[in-house]
C-alpha cells in the first residue's frame, strides 16, 4: 500500500500540475474579456449577446467536426463508458466558447471548461502512459478534481467535488487520495499563476442553537426548492430549444443566436447584474446587502436561457448565485442574519442541484470558515440535497441508491433516463390502508 501512496503522489502532483496551468491561462484569458465587456451600455449589451450566439453556435457546430474518434468530451461519458478516455483534438472548443459566452453577457459560470481541459489532459497523459483501464478511470477524475480544486479555490471541497459529482449516493473512495492530492497541487500551482481567489469572513456569530440548527435546516429546504426550479428551467429550456430547432429545421448554429436575442430583450426588465457570472451580485449577498425574493428567479432563468438555447459555459458557479441571492432573501424572514443565510444558501443549492452534500459542505468550510461550513451549513446543505429529490443540474449524472427507503430507483442509470418510482413497500402499505377505509 505504501507503493499506492507513492505513485499517486507522484502521478496526481504532475496531473495537478499541468492541469492548474492549462486551468490558469484559461482563467486569465476569462478575465482580460470579461474586464473589457463590463460595464459597457445596454445597447451595446443587447447586441453583443446575439454576437455571442452565433458565434457559440459556430464554433460548436464546425469545431467538433475536427473530432473522428466519435468520443464524447463529457467527464461523464469518459468516466461511465469511454474508459477514462476524451478526445483531445477538441480540447480548445469548451473554452473558447466559454470565454465567448461569458464576455458577450451570458449567464453562466467558469469551472465547465475547466473541469473538461482537466480531463481532457489527463486522459491524453493517461494514454502517453499505456495505463490500463482502471488507472486511467482514476486519472481523469484527477483531472477533474483538479479543474475544479484550480477554479474555485477550494482544494479539498473542489477535488471532492470532482468525484461525488460522478453518482449520487455513491464515493468512489479510491478515486479520493489521487482526486485530493491532484487538487491540492492544481491549487498552489494555480497561485503561482497568479489566479486570484476570494474568501469570506463573518465578523460575528450567533451562538448555535437548536431553535438555529432548525431555522438553517428549513433555509435548506427552501434553497432546495429553488434548486429544483433552476435545474427545472434548463431542462425546460434545453428541451424548448431541441423542439423549436427539429419542428422548423432550424440551422443549429441559429439556436444559440434566438436565445442572445431572448436575453437581450430580457435584459430591458432584468438587471444586467444577473448576467455573466454575476460575482459582484453574489458578494453583495455575501456581504449582507438586501435581495430581492425573485433574485434566484431572474438568474436561474438566464442562465436556462443561455445554457438551453446552446450557449457553452459552466454551471456551478451559477448555483453559487442563485443560492447567496436566494439564502440572503428568505433568511430574514426565519429570522436569520442575511450575511449568514447567503451563505447556507449558497452551500445548500451547490449540494441540491448538483448532489453533493459532502463537497458542499466542505466548500463552506474553506470559503466561510470552520465554524461556519459545518455547524451552520451541514443540516441546511442535507436538507436541500433531500429536497431536490433524483432531479440533477448534470442529466448524465448516475443514480448509485436512492434518497429514501420509499423511493425505488434502477442502480447505475443516468439521472436524464430514469425517474424515481414508490417503493413497493409504501405502495402495498397504502393499499392496504385504501381497503380499510372502503370496508368501513
């Protein structure tokens, strides 16, 4: 076992490595265009988004032409039927057109492209490698794990992350020594680069009580709900867009620039803060400002547009938002502080919309602190997680168990295919109670 040690911490420090380079150069081209597009008049706003359509439309449209392997660029895929592999020529498109996407004004996040240029090079070093199938599983939830870790300057949460993310109700635990390890190195490499990361600080604290813990825990529940109705709208949105585009044979790279005009014209009753990646809107939250209670409405609605209509960009750094905006809002009226409230919230729809807890929890941890991340977060982040039920922001997402001994599910399905039916258990239960009450 200590030769496992020693070769993942050799193995994992160089996947970390290169991974946190690739994942800083593409963070810093991010910054320079989004820098430059802030701030710029409505009008000008209005038409760059449409630009920006189009040209996701084409880049995603030609750009995966260059691809002959017929290998999806899916973590997902490369994970659960690709044998660790992805395409490599491809590498460039997901980044580009994020960058693309983000600079024009559509919603969404950054740690998408990330994530895929960390698998992606790690699947290219795990066949310079000749690794066999299981090792080259590992390395590309290495990669994965060290995007993530790169992007949210979360070393722990963000490798976690990249391997909860893989099913729901199930860690592959040896995936989390090699994940770890790559992320930590991902991290510290990514500072090198000179990628700044943000962290949040509570001046004071009420002391935890149980009245508290319940108040946080019904936060949760609510901040669940709200992730349901963001997840809810991109799979409306996304399925709006396939229907519209076979029903009139629209020209696929014609989609993305119908939703730039959507939001252009949306943006005339939405403030432009719910646009990109809305971080000023989120510190705000974080800081304690008041938010408005259809805040998490508005982004979750842009961000469904931009992503259903087929625009590229992450997804994670949008839950962030919606659950700062959405926790900040409903928390006074549990009697909450807002600062902490935005807080639980945006722990809480990070462990809902995506299904996972564990790295939500630890994502407080090391963006609030300690104390915060688990005696405030953790109830509120479970909570959540139950409420959103077998619904998933990722619909290639597998389901490993169910949430509830009184849901039934077919193990190892993906979350797009299967839907979560009674337990036979409660059904048999509740028929036998409709028998008695027709007999009396």
């Amino acid at each position: 076992m200590l030769a496992t040690v020693a070769q993942w911490l050799v193995l994992a420090t160089i996947i970390g490595a290169i991974v946190g380079t690739g994942t800083s150069l593409f963070l810093h081209g991010l910054f320079v265009t989004t820098g430059r597009s802030a701030g710029i008049p409505l009008w000008l706003q209005m038409m760059l988004l449409p630009a920006g359509g189009l040209l996701n439309g084409l880049l995603l449209h030609y750009g995966y032409r260059a691809n002959p392997t017929g290998l999806k660029d899916s973590i997902f895929a490369a994970v659960n039927t690709q044998a660790g592999r992805m395409p490599f020529r491809t590498i460039l498109i997901k980044p580009v057109a994020a960058i693309i996407t983000l600079a024009s004004g559509g919603s969404a996040g950054k740690e998408g492209p990330c994530s895929h240029i960390g698998a992606s090079l790690a699947s290219a070093i795990g066949k310079a490698l000749r690794l066999n199938t299981e090792l080259r599983l590992r390395i590309v939830a290495c990669g994965v794990s060290a995007g993530f870790a790169s992007v949210f300057g979360t070393p722990i949460a963000g490798a976690i992350y990249g391997v909860e993310v893989l099913a729901i109700g199930r860690i592959r635990h040896d995936f989390l020594f090699p994940a770890i390890v790559a992320g930590v190195a991902s991290y510290h490499v990514s500072i090198l680069w000179g990628v700044p990361y943000q962290y949040y600080q509570f001046p004071a604290l009420p002391i935890l009580s149980e009245v508290l813990f319940l108040k946080t825990a019904l936060l949760g529940v609510i901040c669940g709900i709200a992730a349901l109705v963001f997840v809810e709208l991109v799979y409306r949105a996304a399925g709006l867009s396939i229907y519209l585009r076979t029903r009139f044979r629209v020209w696929p790279p014609l989609m993305p620039l119908g939703g730039g005009v959507v939001l252009a014209l949306l943006i005339l009753i939405i403030p432009t803060d719910y646009l990109g990646l809305s971080l000023p809107l989120m510190d705000r939250a974080l800081a304690g400002e008041p938010m408005p209670y259809l805040g998490f409405l508005w982004k979750s609605l842009l961000v469904a547009i931009t992503i259903g209509s087929g625009f590229y960009g992450g997804i994670v750094t949008p839950q962030f938002v919606i659950g700062a905006v959405a926790g900040s809002a409903f928390a006074p009226l549990l009697g909450m502080d807002p600062m902490l409230g935005a807080a639980v919230g945006l722990s809480s729809v990070v462990a809902a919309a995506s299904n996972t807890p564990i790295a939500a929890v630890l994502m407080g941890v090391e963006l609030f602190g300690g104390s915060v991340g688990t005696l405030y977060i953790a109830g509120a982040a479970i909570a959540a997680y139950l409420m959103i039920g077998h619904r998933s922001i990722y619909p290639e997402q597998r389901l490993a168990y169910a949430k509830s001994s009184w849901m039934r599910i077919r193990p190892e399905t993906a979350v797009e295919t299967e839907k979560a039916k009674l337990a036979y258990g409660l059904l048999r239960w509740w028929g036998r109670r409709h028998k008695r009450s027709k007999t009396r």
